[in-house]
C-alpha cells in the first residue's frame, strides 16, 4: 500500500487507534497515498513529526444536546466540533445535522477541510461539527428549539478569531439563522462567528450559490487546461438536489451543459430536456420537499425509485453532489461504460477508492472534492472578510473572486502534480498543494 517508512508506520498508528472510523480511515489513506513523492522530498516533515500531529485533531468537543419537541417529550441528541487543525488560520469548516452523523464522520470531513481550506489560498483553518439530529420531518419550531440548544453549547467553543463554522448537510440558512441568534443572545456579541448567514446580518452575496458554481468553474477550467474542452453541449448527470447540487445545475446549464438528473436519497429523476433548476428550487428550498415531485409537474421527467440510478445515465460528465461514498465501483463502471469522460466531485468525499481507481484505469478526468467544491468555504473566507471591513461586496464582486480562486486552485494543483513527478494528476496535486502549506506552517510554528 504505501512504500515510504515514514508513512507506513503513522498510517498503521493511525489505523490501530482510529480502527473503529472507517469514513476517517479512508480520507487519511487517500491523502498519506498522494504524500509519498512530497514526505520524500521533505526530511523534515519527519522530524517535525508533522503527519503523526496532522491526524490528530487538536481537540474535539462533543455535547449533549437536549430540546423538547412539540409534543412537550425531551429528546436528546449529540453535538460535535472538531477543531482539527489551526496552523494557517482559525478553524473553520460546517456543521452537519444527519442521523449517520458521528466522530468518526466529522473527523473525516474535518481532515478533508485542512486542506481544502489551504487549497482556497485563505488563511483558513480546519474543523467540521454537526449532530445526530435529523431534521427530516420536524417542524420550524423544533429546529429552532434544537439550534438553540445546540449553539448554547458549541457557543463557548467557537468565536470569529477562533473557530468559525458554517453549513453542510441539512443546515442551510434557516439553521445558521438561529444559530447566529442564539450566539448573539448568549454572548452579547455581534460578530462574523459564523457564515453562510442571511444577507441582512452580514452574510455575504453569491454564499449560497459558491459550492455549486465553484463546482462547475473548476469543471470549466480542468475541462480547459487538460482536454481542450468545455461544458458546451454535454450531457452531465448531477447526483442530490441540495444547496450544492441546485446551483451545480444552474452554473452548468448556463455554461451550455444540459443536465438530466437529480436526486435524493429516496431516488433519482431523469429530464431528457435538461432539468429546470427553478422547479427544483421550489421544491427543495421553499416546500423542503422530495424530488419526486419534480416529476409530477415536469411532464418530460422520469422518476425512479433508488439514488444509485443516477450513475446508469448515459452522459459526458458526472457531478456527484449528495453524498459520502455514493459512487461506488459498480457505478463507476457503469459511468465508464456508457461514455462518462470526468467526474468532478462537489460532495465529500462521495467517490470510493474503488471508484477511483476505476476513473484513473479509464483515463477519466477526476476532480476531487477538497478541490473542486472549495467554492464554499472560500466565499465563507470571503464573509468573513467583509464582515471585518464592515462591508459588503456586489454579487459580480464575490463571483469573480470565486472564479478565480477555483482557477487557481486548478493551476495550483496541476503544478504541484507536476512538481511531485505526478503531471496531470489533479487529486496527487490538490493533496500535495493542500499539505505542504499547512505542513510548512506547522514546523515553522514549533511542536503544538
Ligand atoms: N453546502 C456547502 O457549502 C458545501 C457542501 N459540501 C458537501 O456537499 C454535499 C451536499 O451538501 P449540501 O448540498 O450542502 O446539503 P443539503 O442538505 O443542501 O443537500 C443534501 C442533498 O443530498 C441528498 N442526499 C443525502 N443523502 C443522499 C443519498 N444517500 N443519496 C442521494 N442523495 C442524498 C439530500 O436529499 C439532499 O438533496 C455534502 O457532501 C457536503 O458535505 C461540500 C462543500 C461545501
Ligand atoms: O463554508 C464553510 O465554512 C464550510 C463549507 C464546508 O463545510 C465544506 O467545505 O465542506
């Protein structure tokens, strides 16, 4: 599996102490795979004993959280913050409400956010929080009475110069605004604590739109430097149809790309016409509904029960956008099969080493998710920003900044790929260029 000693040995440690977090396991394998060619290049990382200190997150909190539902029955739930690593700047990272919420699963995409955070160019640290909670089915009340409760907890451990967190699954704005209310309250603070807020208390324009944009600029961009190609005229299938699916779809379809699918957990909806991101919109934002509904207003539409239908759909490019883990090797075969040319990852994490190796095999284009969907937190760097000038930037202004920075992040990669002996490979690439600033950082700082 790995040849260099150095890594041999910190995975096994890894491995015998984190044996029981399979999704963590797997994030810091893919990683400590890409750093053979850079730990080589650098004795002193070894010395500064930087992957033994980078696996282990600088502290995790983890709470109880107990609110009373409508029915007046206390119920009780576990929060988590991972404050994972701060050798570049302030954790930072979103919160996630999901019943297969744990430690093991905040510490992935904590791991993950270290580097993809380095990978935005902003100072930025990595950590990751969320719950047990499943807001499937609960009323406004109830989540407002959970985020209270949440943040009454979290809210001792987060600050705008210490660790500042956002959305991910299942939290979008509705949660950030009672979460952002409920610190305010506690605190007596008015501060940029956390991000993805509304845009009448400092959230910033063009937030809720990054991940998805950022998603399709740096499928844009790839698609560009490696192939000579563009999104005009292909068939992409997008996979969720959530905050970074919904806006994965829009970018898309106006860089001149028809997308036919979307999904959620229950299964998948196929529109040979292209899929119309506001019948989608209205759906999932405003009703919080499921997508199958989106076939029963668009007449051209299919639904089928299953989200791993999506992967079936013959297309040019495909988009994951739900899920960890949710392109297996089956369904990477079949992309593969029916004329797939690049996967571009704006989930976490959601393609399986599997998977992977399967797209490497068939020449694929692979963007993977720490660089491709960093939109979001990079427009999160940029809320904050604009909350300590006390200002606000236009959509245009924020939007060109994300463009850039996911072009950047292409180049960024592609060098450091090339640096590492690896040309083209922008997943050895985006995990070498994320590490090594954070890596640097951290033996300049001393033994923390
Ligand atoms: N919101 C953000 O800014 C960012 C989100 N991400 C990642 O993107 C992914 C999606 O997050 P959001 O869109 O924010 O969440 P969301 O809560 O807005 O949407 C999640 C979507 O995925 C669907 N889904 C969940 N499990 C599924 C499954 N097993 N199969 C098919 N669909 C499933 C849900 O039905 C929903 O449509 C997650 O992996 C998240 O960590 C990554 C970077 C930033
Ligand atoms: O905007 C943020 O701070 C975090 C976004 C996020 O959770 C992610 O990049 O996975």
């Amino acid at each position: 599996m790995f040849t260099n000693e150095y890594i041999k040995r910190v995975y096994a440690q890894v491995e015998q102490r984190d044996g029981d977090q399979p999704e963590f396991l797997q994030a810091v394998k893919e990683v400590f795979e890409s750093l053979e060619p850079v730990v080589a290049k650098h004795p002193e990382y070894e010395k500064a004993g930087v992957l033994e200190r980078i696996v282990e997150p600088e502290r995790v909190v983890k709470f109880r959280v107990a609110w009373t539902d409508d029915e007046g029955k206390v119920q009780v739930n576990r929060g988590y913050r991972v404050q994972f690593n701060s050798a570049i700047g302030p954790y930072k990272g979103g919160l996630r409400f999901h019943p297969t919420v744990n430690e093991g699963v905040v510490k992935f995409l904590g791991f993950e956010q270290i580097l993809k955070n380095s990978l935005t160019t902003l100072p930025m640290g990595g950590g990751k929080g969320g719950s047990d909670f499943n807001p499937k089915g609960k009323s406004d009340a109830e989540v407002m009475r959970f985020c209270q409760a949440f943040m009454t907890e979290l809210c001792r451990h987060i600050g705008q110069f210490t660790d500042v967190p956002a959305g991910d699954i299942n939290v979008g704005g509705r949660e950030i605004g009672y979460l952002f209310g409920q610190y305010k309250r506690i605190r007596d603070e008015y501060s940029g604590v956390l991000t993805g807020k509304g845009l009448e208390f400092g959230g910033s324009l063009a937030r809720t739109e990054a991940t998805g944009y950022g998603v399709c600029y740096y499928t844009q961009e790839a698609l560009r430097v490696l192939k000579n190609d563009s999104f005009e005229g292909k068939t992409v299938v997008v996979s969720g149809s959530g905050n970074v699916a919904t806006y994965a779809v829009q970018k898309a379809e106006e860089l001149g790309a028809k997308v036919v699918t979307v999904s959620d957990s229950n299964g998948y909806v196929y529109d040979p016409n292209g899929i119309d991101v506001e019948v989608v919109k209205q759906i999932k934002e405003v009703e919080r509904g499921r997508i199958k509904e989106y076939a029963e207003r668009v007449p051209s539409a299919e639904y089928h029960e299953g989200c791993s239908g999506v992967w079936t759909v013959p297309c040019d490019i495909a988009l994951p956008c739900a899920t960890q883990n949710e392109v297996n090797e089956e369904s990477a075969k079949a992309l593969v099969a029916n004329g797939c040319k690049a996967v571009v990852e704006g989930a976490n994490m959601p393609s399986t080493p599997e998977a992977i190796a399967v797209y490497q095999k068939n020449g694929l284009l692979y963007g993977p998710a720490k660089a491709a969907n960093a939109g979001g937190v990079a427009v999160s760097g940029l809320e904050m920003s604009q909350n300590s000038y006390r200002l606000s930037w236009s959509f245009e202004e924020v939007d060109a900044k994300l463009k850039n920075i996911m072009e950047t992040i292409v180049a960024n990669s592609l060098a450091a790929a090339k640096e590492y002996g690896h040309e083209g490979d922008l997943m050895l690439g985006a995990n070498a260029a994320g590490f090594v600033k954070v890596a640097n950082a951290m033996v300049a700082q001393g033994v923390l």
